[in-house]
C-alpha cells in the first residue's frame, strides 16, 4: 500500500476483523475511537461494512489495536495457531471448537454432542490442527495442549461449566454489555464442573450437590477447590422421579420402579441426580442391579426428560423444570439449590465481573421466572466465600 491510496479496503472481511479485534482487546467502538482520533461513527461505519477507511484513519485504527493495516484491512491470511487446554478430548484435525482466552492462556472446547446446538449449529471460534485424543478426559487432568487454528482474534467469553439448561439465557445480557462478552457452556455433572473450575479451565461452575451437612455446594465445592471460591445464587427447583406421563399416579417412590418392573435411565457419575437415586434405593435397601437400565446415561436433565418422552425408558431422575417441559409426570424426592461457584483465581477477572452485573438484571430474572418449576429468588445472591486451604 502506497501513499497514493486514499481508501482502504475494509468492507467484508476488513470489517469483521476491526470489530473482532476491538472486541478482543476488550474497547467499546467508543473507547477504540477515542485512542485512534477517530469519532465513533467511522468505527461503527467500518465495522458495519457500510464504508472503506480512508488511509490516515486506517492507520490510526491498526496502531491502536497494535497490529499492521495488512493484517486489519488486508487479503485474508490465516490466522495463527494458538496453544489451549481443552475441557474434554477435540478430536481430529477440523474439528470445530469454542475457544475462549483464559488468564494468560486459552481454553477450547469441542462443538460436539451436546454442545453443538441449541436450535442450530453453534458458531466456532477455531478449529483444531492436531490431535487432540490426549485431550482432558473426565474427571482427570489435562496432560498437554492442543493446537487451534482460530477463525477470528479470540473475544473475551465467560467459560462457565453445569447442568442447568437455564444457564444459556446469561448469553443475552452479557452480549449487551459494551464492550459485550460471549458465553461458552459445557454442559456437564455439577463434581465435574467443579473439578474444570479447580483445573482452571472454566470461570465458573454451576452445581447443585448436597454436602454431609445436608446444605447444598458449600461443603463439595470447599473439598474440590482448595484456592477458595465464592458461591452465589441461581435459582432452586425440584430434582424427582420423571415419567410417563400414563404412570402418574402409579409411582410415588423408587420402590415402585421395581415392583412395576419400569426401565430406567440414568445420569453420569458425578451428577446429583443420581446422588438422589442412590440415596433412595440405599434408604429402601434396593440393589441398584435390580433397576433395569441402571447402567445407562445421559448428561442432563432435559437429555433424561427426551428419552422418557421418546419411549427409550420410562423414568428417570430429573428437575422438575425439564419434567414440565416435556409434559411429563414428576414425583418430587428433594428440593435442591443450584449456585454458581467462582473460584477465588477467577473472581476479580472481567468475565466474572460482567456475570455478577447480569444476575441482577430484571430481563433475567423475569426470563427464568418464566420457565414452570424455577424459583429465581436466589440468583445473585452471595452465598458463601470458602477460604484456600
């Protein structure tokens, strides 16, 4: 590019990559305005792919972000790759995943089953170069990297880990904030999300596990995180027996699973409800072998919810919540506590901050007051602050 040129090329592709770069570093269009000299009309113009910068502002724009005018407004080149700690194993080269910075590092996590929808495909912020088999497995530790190719300058993303399927509706009112931040949900058994916030690799995690005393999370979350944490609300709902809905009336307790013989269909390891049923079947002296379809597992509470509507078993152990959106029966056995648990290391960073800000925001609230079996009462509720160990 010469002094001749008066314009930059920027719409398409140049567009994009100011606003992601703005938005990775973390500027509002204002604030990127304010330290290139430029107003923020010319910014938003840019990014909106609505006009081409003219050289001087340009320049002005890409030594404000730190970066080249070629690399800002010139042809596409690849970007590079990056090293992330992976929540859970990628897979082959191609593979798409989130990817998200986290401290002085990235996280990534496969767009795979089901996080790869909510009614569509999700976007991915990367894609991986390497084998990623090695990855993180469950409940263990990550022994090395992977490599990821992101598709954009990684944007700042609270990375939040947990069961509750109300937990997607935090993206909303984070993506208003100015600068806006993404949302990154691994959805997975509350001990399973505490150990990722343990590891470092989530924000935060969302768990509803009854501890020896009888409260919920204090107890398990001060075991597993030994730096500390603070606990803060959610919502509370019912965890219960979900059925068919032609056996409500016929099933009031686990002992009638046996005695009518019903199939059964399980959570994974690590998850409160299936703490619940074997609390229950311990405190009527069952033999879990005896349940047909003990074995089986499914990784959420709507994933049990679906295969009891589909016919694939005839109850499971779910929340109230995803029992009603199903329109199915329920027979309560507790009433349970979901909180976000932060970990001390995490509690002063951006992303949690913005998180505490949106718990209080009326839109959330009325939005999971909405949903038939929560109680959004506690959301943003200081629960408790667990001291390092």
């Amino acid at each position: 590019m010469t002094e001749g040129q008066g314009q930059v090329g920027a719409v398409g592709s140049g567009g994009v990559r100011l606003r992601l770069a703005r938005q990775a570093r973390g500027y509002s269009q204002q604030q990127l305005a304010g330290m290139a000299g430029v107003s923020r009309q010319a910014v938003s113009a840019v990014e909106a792919g609505l006009s081409d910068p003219s050289l001087r502002v340009a320049l002005s724009l890409a030594r404000a972000l730190g970066v080249t005018v070629d690399e800002l407004f010139g042809p596409g080149v690849p970007e590079p790759q990056v090293s992330a700690r992976p929540l859970a194993p990628i897979g082959p080269p191609g593979t798409r995943v989130t990817l998200a910075p986290m401290g002085e590092g990235f996280v990534a996590m496969p767009l795979a089953g089901a996080t790869v929808t909510s009614a569509g495909f999700a976007p991915a912020g990367g894609l991986a170069t390497g084998d990623g088999q090695a990855g993180r497995v469950q409940g263990g530790r990550s022994p090395r990297a992977v490599q990821v190719r992101p598709t954009g300058p990684p944007r700042p993303t609270l990375v939040l880990a947990g069961c509750d399927p109300a937990l997607p509706l935090l993206e909303p009112p984070l993506a208003l904030l100015d600068p806006p931040v993404a949302l990154s949900w691994w959805p997975c058994a509350s001990t399973e999300a505490l150990t990722l916030a343990a590891d470092g690799l989530v924000h935060v995690a969302g768990a509803h596990l009854r501890g020896e005393s009888g409260r919920y999370n204090t107890g398990p979350a001060e075991r597993l995180l030994a730096g500390g944490a603070e606990v803060v609300g959610f919502c509370s709902w019912r965890e219960g027996l979900v059925l068919r809905p032609e056996l409500t009336g016929q099933v009031s307790g686990v002992t009638d699973i046996v005695r009518l013989g019903l199939r059964l269909v399980n959570r994974e390891q690590g998850a409160e409800a299936r703490h619940v049923l074997d609390r229950e079947l311990a405190g009527h002296m069952l033999d879990a072998t005896v349940v047909p379809g003990y074995e089986t597992q499914a990784t959420g509470h709507l994933q049990v919810a679906a295969a009891v509507a589909a016919g694939l078993a005839d109850v499971g152990v779910a929340s109230e919540p995803a029992a009603l959106a199903y329109g199915l029966g329920f027979v309560p056995l507790a009433a349970e506590r979901f909180d976000l648990v932060i970990p001390a290391a995490q509690a002063g960073s951006r992303e949690v901050q913005c998180l505490l800000r949106v718990l209080s925001s009326a839109w959330l609230l009325d939005q999971l007051a909405s949903l038939p079996g929560y109680d959004p009462s506690p959301c943003g509720e200081h629960v408790a602050t667990l001291a390092a160990r």
